[in-house]
C-alpha cells in the first residue's frame, strides 16, 4: 500500500470505530435507567441532586463507560484488521487471541474495582463518620467515587496483554521485567495503598492481585519470547 492507501484504511477503521461507539452509547442511554437502579440497588441512603444537569451527568457517564467497555472488543479488532496485512499467518493467529483476552481482562478490573474493592473502601469510609454526620449523598459525587475505584483496575488488569504484545514485537522480554521486579513491585504497592484505605487488609487484598497480574505478565512474556526465538529453527527446518 502507498502511503495514501494507509491513511484511507485508518480512517476506515477510525470510523467504524466511532460508529460503535455511538451505537453503543445510545443503547447504553436507553437501559441507563436499569443500569442505575442495578448500581444503587444495595445502597442504603437514597441519592441526591443539586440540580437538573447532575440527572443528565449521571446517564452520560453511566452510558459512556458502558460504550467504552463495548468497544473495546471492535477496537481491538479493527486495529489487528489495520496491521494484519503486516503479519505472517502464525503471528495473525498469535494476535487475533488479544482481542477476547483484552475485552475480559477490562470487564474482570471493573468487576474486581466493583464488587471487591469498592465496598471495602465505602465501608471503611462510613465507618469513620458513624453516629457523627448525617449522610446524604449527591448523585453525581457518588457515581465519580464509583469510577475512581473501577477504572483504574480495568486499565491495570490489561497489563498482561500489554505485556504480551510488547514482547511480540521485541519492545521488552522476560528477563528484563523479572530484573526491574522490586521496582514494579514498590510501584504496585505504592498504586494499592493509595487506592484503598489506611488499614492493612484493605492494602493486602489490593496488593496481592497486582502482583499477581504482574507473575502473570512475566509468564506470558516468557512463553511468547520463547516461541518467538524458536520460530526461526522451526523456518528452517521447514525449509
């Protein structure tokens, strides 16, 4: 392809892109109303608004990060459609796999963030105040706190694939990130404790699955290093 044709079949898939992003984002709008009332189904205080926008704000934010996870999967595929005429037969098969594993691992963050991180850090925090302010919740505040303890985890459980792919393409290798451990550990610590609150459990249960995420990064580095070096022997032998 000219230059010409790669920035027509960007655009392409730029498009395509978008399209199911706004497409997903309408279906989202139109359930918002059901997504809301799942998310608040288990909260004990009924939510409040300061003003007619902060109804508006809540359904776009819910039905945005509801388009973001949908699309993930269409990116993911329309990027490997972008590089595909690039690759070998072999490397195809190795990189059309990134596409559910990318999509899983975003949705398996989020539900960690929701379901394990996010009522341990809501409980703690009301504890504090127990018996001493009355509570009452806006709508929006409490929807941004949502976020901040589940957006961060769906972008960190995507670390293997980041990983893997980056290994692919010879950018890092195992031995590498098993020598830099200490200080990606020091740096998921650092990430666990400033996410949860000040007591040990809720650091551990934090720290304990980011480092394990990062076990598994070396793991699959190490596997795809592996086949990678032994590609060319197998070439050979073929040969």
């Amino acid at each position: 392809m000219t230059l010409v044709e790669h920035l027509e079949e960007l655009r392409k898939r730029v498009f395509i892109v978008v399209g199911a992003l706004i497409l997903f984002f309408i279906v989202g709008f139109i359930f918002v109303q059901d997504l809301y009332r799942w998310l608040i189904a288990d909260l004990d205080v009924k939510l409040t608004i300061l003003g007619p926008t902060d109804i508006l704000w809540v359904y776009v934010m819910l039905a945005g990060v509801f388009a973001i996870t949908m699309t993930i999967p269409v990116f993911v595929w329309q990027l490997w459609m972008f590089v595909k005429p690039a690759l070998t037969p072999r490397e195809r098969k190795v990189t059309l796999s990134y596409i559910p594993a990318t999509f899983l691992l975003f949705v398996l963050g989020l539900c960690f963030g929701y379901f394990v991180v996010l009522p341990m850090v809501f409980h703690f925090l009301m504890s504090l105040g127990e018996d001493l302010f009355a509570t009452m919740f806006t709508t929006e505040k409490y929807f941004r706190f949502i976020l901040n303890m589940t957006i961060p985890f769906a972008i960190l459980f995507e670390l293997p694939i980041i990983v893997m792919f980056l290994t692919s393409v010879g950018l890092i290798n195992p031995y590498a990130l098993q020598k830099v451990r200490k200080y990606a550990y020091f740096v998921l610590v650092i990430i666990a404790v400033t996410i949860t609150p000040p007591d040990f459990i809720s650091d551990f249960l934090v720290t304990i699955p980011l480092l394990l995420l990062y076990e598994v990064s070396i793991s699959i580095s190490k596997f795809v290093y592996k086949r990678k070096e032994k590609q060319p022997e197998q070439e050979a032998s073929s040969e």
